[in-house]
C-alpha cells in the first residue's frame, strides 16, 4: 500500500517563479518594451564593435557633414561623428540608471526600512525628511545639489539619485508596515532574534518585489533627467558622448544643422519609451484594480 | 394621498442646520490650521536643506565674493562682516530671520540685492506655467473623457499611443524639434525671447501677454502671444499626457460604479451622466493629478527657458549655479519650494470644495 502525500493540490496549485513576468510578456507592449530595452543594452555592450569611428575622433574636413553613408547620423561642429556618439552615449545612460537609479533604491530602502520597522521617534524623523525633500520640485532639488557638490557627471548622478530617495522610502515604508505585523516576524522576534536580522533577513527580502517594479518605472526618468542636467551644462562635460550633451551640442547648431540635435533625442526618446512599456505592463499586472 | 417628502419644520430645524454648518465651517478651519502648521514645519526644513548645501560649497562664500584678488587681511575683514565667523546655528538663524524679510544678499553677478533677481524672473516662468498648464488641462481632460466612452476603440488606442509618447518625450528635445519645424523651417512662429525687439510691453506685471493687454496694444498682445505658444505647447506635453492618463482611468473605473447604473438606469440623457455623475466623481484624482503637474511644470520650466531663451526662474537658477552666484541660487530654491508648497496646499484645500464628503470627513 502506498501513502498518499498529504494535500498534493498545495504542490499543484503553486505557481512557478516566474509565472508573473510570463504574465507581463503576454502582453504586447510589454514585448516592444522588452525588445527595445534589450537592444540598448546590446548597443551599450557592442558600443566599441558597431561605432565606425571613435567618439572623441576630430576631422575638422568634415564638420557639420549632414548624413551619409560616410557619417550615418552626420558630424558635429569639431566633424566627430554623431552615430559614433550616440552609441557611446548609451553607456553614460545604462551608468546612469545604474548609479542614481541604484543610489536612490539604496538610500530609500534604508530610510523606508529603518522608519517603518523601528517606528515612534525615528519613523517621524524619517518621514519629515522625505516631506522635506518632496517639497521641491526634483529639477530644483537636483539644481540645488549640483550647485553644492559641482557640475560633473557624477554628481548630476548623485542629484538624481537623491532626488529619487523619497519615492522608495515612502514605498519601502509602506511594505515593512505591513510585513512587520506577520506571524513570522512575530515569530523571529519571540524567540530573540536580534532587529537588524529581522529587518535584513525577514522583512527587506518580503517588501522588495513593489520596488522592483519602480525601479523599472524610474529606470526612464532617470535617462532623461540626467540628459536633461547635461543639457543644461550641469551634468557631463564636453567631450563626453553623453545624450544630453549632444543635444546641448545640437542646440547651439540647430539652424544649420539639425542632425546633431535629432538623433541623441530620438535615442532618449527610444529608450524611456522602452523602459515606460514595460514599466506600463508590469503595473497593471501588479495593480489589482487595473488587473481586473 | 400623494407622498411629499418628510420636511423638517419647527424651531429646530433651523437651529439644526445652521449647527450643521458651524461645524462644517470650523472643521474646515481646523483643518486649514493643522495643513498651515504643516506648511510652517516643511518650510522650516526647506530653509535648513538650502542653507546647509549652501555651505558645503568647495571654498568660502568671502572667497567667491573676493575673487582671486583678494588678500588675506581683506578675506578676515569680509568673513567678520558676514558673519561668516559666527557659530553655523547663528549664521544660520541670521539666514533665516533675513530670509523671512525678503533679504538673501547681493547677487554676486548683477549686485542687483538677489531677491528682486528671483522677483523679476518669476513672472516670466509663470506665464509660461499657467499658459502650459490651461493647454494641458484643456486638450487632456477632453481627451481621457473620450477615450474613456469606447475604450479599446481607434480613439482612445490612438489617444493612448500619443500620451505614451507624450510621457517618454524628453522636452528639451521635443522643443528644439518644434523650434526647427515651426520656427526655422515654416517660418510661422518665432525661435525665442519673449517679444520682438521694439515690440516689449511695458513692465507691470512681468508677464509679456498681460501687459500687451494692459497697454492695449493688439499687435504687442498678438506678438507675446506668438511667442509663447512653442514654449508653452513643449512644456504642456508631458502634463497633457498624465492628465489624459489619469483621466482615462479615472472615468473608466467610477462608470462601473452603483450609482451611475442608477443614474442610467432612471434614464437620465447619457451627457448628463457622463458629465454630472461620472466626471465629478472622478474630478478628485484629476485635480490631484493636475495640481501635481506644478512640480512637473516648475522643473521643465527650466529647460523651456534654456531652449527658447526666456529670462525665467529656472534659467536665472541655472546660471546662477554656473557662475555660482549662491544668494541668487538660495532666494529662488526657497521662492520656488514656497510656492510649491503653496500651491499643494491650495490643490488639497480644493478638494473640500469639490468633495462634501471630505468637508465632513
């Protein structure tokens, strides 16, 4: 006689890991946004590989040559070739989602972690400073950090990255407040499991899965803001390939010669679209009110 | 008999009523009294966030003042005159106090005192906001209402692509496009400034389209007006789009509610109920939603003024930073949080307005 597993259904009935991101490509758009996320990732890799031309190569011969088969995306004002540019220019963009999109998760996550968890005194203090920091529009808060730390690349990430603090916090906060209440954080505390093993071990891991999701959501604005600092002369400095550069390149030539303005824009463009379709669909697969 | 509905008479009635409103009124009032105290503690913590990154600046503010000239006896005499030698809580209590007087220094690059910098410059970003956000409210309600009336349809999918696009537009981009296409190409609209030259209304207001109308000058008015129209047209698509967004949801959710089913179901005509039972309910978010744009507005304002070269706010802070001209830089950070913050404040005080349940709440 064989025995049979008690309550097999529980095995049958749970859903396999990456069931919810299978769910989010059904969707089509979420596929286009796949597709194009993807090929700026190969273009940051393969940079080096497809650029024709080095990015920081001047021929003046060829200054404000419009597109040919010479110079696909035309040249700048010093004859460095745009297309060159503009792929190099993605990798500032893939470093800048990774440092200030990264700084924001980091720095959020500990404030949201430590005010929700600890709570009284501590959460207030949290919370009054995320007010604090919300009560600027997050161009100005960036402005006003970049005139502190220097216009530089790296601290136009820095900016973005504390601009973006807030919005994790308050979302990390909201998920430790509930996950603090569940049987087996009770459970760990009884038996004397110290705090910063519960909040690390415990609670972070089970309040992550909603900051996934916003940072893909953030992943977009954070392209763009960065290029829009460079734009404005705050951010990367000339010669760097950086999007926004180009554009501010572009701007000052853009009577005569609007390619150079044209396609790091489009590039921009292409990207934050990518990331805001999937950002799109991994929303209304979250979002139980937009599910239904 | 014909029933009347049940009415309440006798000296109570009156009485009854009017305590109704008295408490409705002193809520409200409470209300407004703790969101003020509110506005008090973050403009409090706005001033120390613009103080203290202030004073982390590389180098010395009797330094910048100085320049490279500057010898060292020189350097000690302008530190003892600003105070610079102070305790940082006093310098920055000294900060405040002139703050809350409307002094913040010089500015270092127009030795114009740095406030009526940021007061000159402000009209002109306001306009631009104002006339940005009329166009984004005025194209994005319409829109996410039609959407919403036959979802999955050609409309609303060609709506939704557009505001797709709209939210993933760089601005600065989007304007240098329109200035290439309107401005340089078809020649139909002017690629900067505020006015032609010889054609500047004169100052009343500061801003360009009000003053043309106070001078009563058509062709001023129609000059402003043509100069406007690129940058407030670039500055509206990113909030055009979220309004539509959210004004799409928005009715779509409150339609399947019990009360417009009632409503259609009493047969009422199908505009009434669009217009009175499923867009006022759905006014709240979208007032949130539009009220939330400031902060949108405020910051792409920064960048509208760069591309289209109008001596706005967020063109003077920029060059502010680049020629670190730091009084100039911390009277309009905390000119611009203050209205901000305002203007959030006056966005939840209209929900009152709109809502009764929320007067009550």
């Amino acid at each position: 006689m064989t025995i049979a597993a008690p309550y097999p259904s529980l095995g049958a009935a749970k859903e396999r890991w990456y069931a919810p991101a299978a769910r989010v490509l059904r969707r089509h758009e979420a596929k286009l946004g796949l597709a194009i996320v993807l090929g700026f990732l190969f273009l940051t890799v393969a940079a080096p590989l497809l650029a024709p031309y080095d990015p920081y190569d001047q021929e003046l011969s060829s200054a404000l040559a419009p597109p040919s088969a010479q110079h696909l995306f035309g040249a700048d004002q010093y004859g460095r070739d745009v297309f060159s540019r503009v792929l190099y220019g993605s990798r500032t963009a893939l470093l800048a989602i990774i440092v200030a999109d990264g700084l924001a998760l980091l720095l959020g996550s500990a404030l949201g972690l430590v005010g929700g968890f600890l709570g009284g005194a501590v959460d207030a203090i949290v919370m009054r400073l995320v007010d604090v920091l919300l009560a600027f529009p997050y161009l100005l808060l960036a402005l006003i950090i970049v005139a502190a730390l220097g216009p530089s690349l790296t601290n136009s990430m820095i900016a973005i990255g504390i601009v973006y603090t807030p919005q994790y916090a308050r979302l990390i906060r909201g998920q430790v407040l509930a996950v603090r209440a569940l049987d087996y954080v009770r459970a760990a505390r009884a038996i004397g499991t110290p705090r910063w093993r519960i909040m690390l071990r415990h609670v972070l891991p089970n309040s992550f899965g909603p900051v996934i999701v916003m940072a893909t959501l953030q992943a977009g604005s954070v392209v763009v803001e960065t290029a829009g600092l460079s734009f404005l002369g705050l951010g990367a400095q000339p010669p760097s390939p950086d999007w926004g550069a180009l554009l501010a390149d572009g701007h000052n030539y853009f009577l005569t010669a609007w390619w150079i303005a044209t396609f790091p824009g489009l590039a921009i463009f292409g990207v934050v679209l990518g990331f805001n379709l999937i950002g799109d669909a991994l929303r209304d697969q979250f979002d139980p009110r937009r599910r239904t | 008999m014909p029933l009347e509905p049940r009415r309440v008479s006798g000296p109570f009635a009156r009485m009854r009523t009017s305590l109704s409103w008295r408490s409705d009124r002193s809520e409200l009032w409470r209300y407004i009294g703790w969101r003020l105290i509110q506005l008090a503690i973050v403009l409090i913590g706005v001033s120390i966030v613009v103080f203290f990154t202030m004073h982390v600046l590389p180098g010395d503010v009797a330094m910048l003042l100085l320049g490279d000239r500057g010898t060292a006896e020189q350097l000690a005499k302008l530190r003892l005159q600003l105070g610079l030698d102070q305790p940082v809580v006093v310098q920055y209590l000294r900060f405040v106090l002139a703050a809350a007087h409307g002094d913040f220094g010089t500015s270092l690059t127009s030795n114009r005192a740095a406030f009526d910098d940021v007061s000159t410059a402000f009209p002109v970003t306001l306009q631009l906001t104002l006339a940005a956000l009329t166009i984004a409210t005025v194209i994005g309600v319409p829109t996410g209402v039609f959407a919403s009336l036959r979802p999955g349809r050609t409309f609303d999918n060609l709506a939704m692509t557009f505001t797709l696009f709209g939210v993933s537009m760089p601005i600065f981009w989007l304007g240098l496009m329109l200035l290439l296409a309107f401005g340089a190409t078809l020649d139909w609209l002017p690629i900067g400034g505020l006015s032609e030259v010889g054609m500047e209304p004169p100052r009343i207001t500061g801003m360009s389209l009000i003053d043309a109308a106070l001078a009563g000058s058509p062709s001023m008015f129609w000059d402003a007006l043509r100069h406007l129209i690129l940058p407030a047209c670039t500055l509206a698509t990113v909030p055009l789009a979220f309004i539509a967004r959210i004004t799409r949801a928005e009715m779509l959710a409150t339609a399947t509610q019990d009360h417009v089913r009632t409503a259609r179901a009493k047969g009422l005509p199908r505009a009434r109920v669009i217009v009175g039972h499923v867009l006022r309910n759905a006014l709240i978010p979208i007032v949130t939603v539009i009220g939330l744009q400031l902060g949108l507005l405020l910051s792409g304002a920064v960048l509208t003024e760069t591309i289209f070269s109008l001596p706005g706010l967020g063109r003077l802070m920029v060059d502010s930073i680049l020629s670190r001209d730091y009084p100039v830089v911390q009277a309009g950070a905390l000119f611009i949080a203050f209205v901000f913050v305002l203007v959030n404040l006056l966005v939840d005080l209209s929900y009152t307005l709109l809502d009764p349940r929320i007067r009550r709440a």
